[in-house]
C-alpha cells in the first residue's frame, strides 16, 4: 500500500480529507509547473508516450488499444522494483 499520494491541484483531489482519513495515507500537492515533484508520475507518462505520441488526441485511441499498452507497461520489469513487473508486486501484495 501506498505512504503518500502525490498529485497536482486538480479537481480530482478537492475532498482530499476524506481520502485520507479513510485509507489513511496522507495527500501532498505539488508546487504548479514542478513536475520533478513527482517524478514517478512523469515516468509512466514517458513510458506511455512510448507508445501514444504526445501530440496524439485520446478520441482515436480505442478502449482495447488502451488496454493493451497498460498491460505492456504493467508487464514491464522496473528497476525500481528489483527487476519485477508492477504486476507481481501488486499480486504478491494481495495474495
């Protein structure tokens, strides 16, 4: 489980409290245009523009297609997680 939810100031965390309380993890919002405060965020968004182009448009990419690079990327060994894929980690960590 998460320790901390890093996100930016986007509506989605508006009632930020509630989350928190619960799940338990605290919300840290980051400073605008710093990306590098979260820098596992900006590295799943290099390894999606792997394979979606930054100037493509969401409407022409099909829900299959979509679910197709998410399990390449959940697939995909990291060194961050010794060499496993996000996937066996999230596995073992629910078994």
């Amino acid at each position: 489980m998460a320790s901390l939810i890093t996100t930016d100031n986007g509506l989605e965390f508006a009632s930020h409290e509630k989350i928190t309380k619960s799940i338990g993890v605290p919300v840290y919002f980051t400073d605008p245009y710093s990306s590098w405060q979260k820098g596992s965020v900006e590295n799943i968004n290099g390894l999606i523009r792997q394979y979606i182009p930054k100037s493509t448009t969401f409407e022409h990419i099909s829900q299959q297609q979509i679910t197709k690079i998410m399990e390449k990327i959940n697939n995909r060994p990291r060194v961050k997680l010794n060499f496993s894929t996000p996937k066996e980690c999230f596995m073992k960590n629910i078994s």
